[in-house]
C-alpha cells in the first residue's frame, strides 16, 4: 500500500461520513440524539462489530 491509496481511502471514508448529515439532517440528528442515550457497552459492542466486518472485508480484498 502506497500513499495515494491511503489518501483515496481517507478521502473516501470522508465522503460516506458526510453523505447522511449533508442530505438527511433532519434523520442523522434523531439518530445522534438515540445513539447518545445508549450504554458506552452498547456503543463499543457496534464499534467492535463494524470493525470485524471492515477487518474481514480488508482480508478479503488482500
């Protein structure tokens, strides 16, 4: 892996973390305001989870 495809990659993460605050406002602030009420086990058992399939699809795609 090089620079440039890490930078893609970034810039690319970027994109899908704007997508839903920049064209569903309305519905990502009522999911921010429901993923705050939740326990920090709750939260870090989903960040586990997604990390697994992003592990997974990275193995996959090596």
């Amino acid at each position: 892996m090089n620079l440039d495809t890490l930078i893609i990659a970034i810039a690319i993460a970027f994109l899908i973390e704007g997508f839903f605050p920049a064209f569903f406002p309305n519905k990502w602030q009522a999911y921010v305001a429901k993923l705050a009420q939740e326990s920090t086990t709750n939260i870090r058992n989903i960040g586990l989870f997604i990390m697994a399939i992003g592990a997974v699809i990275l193995f996959v795609a090596i």
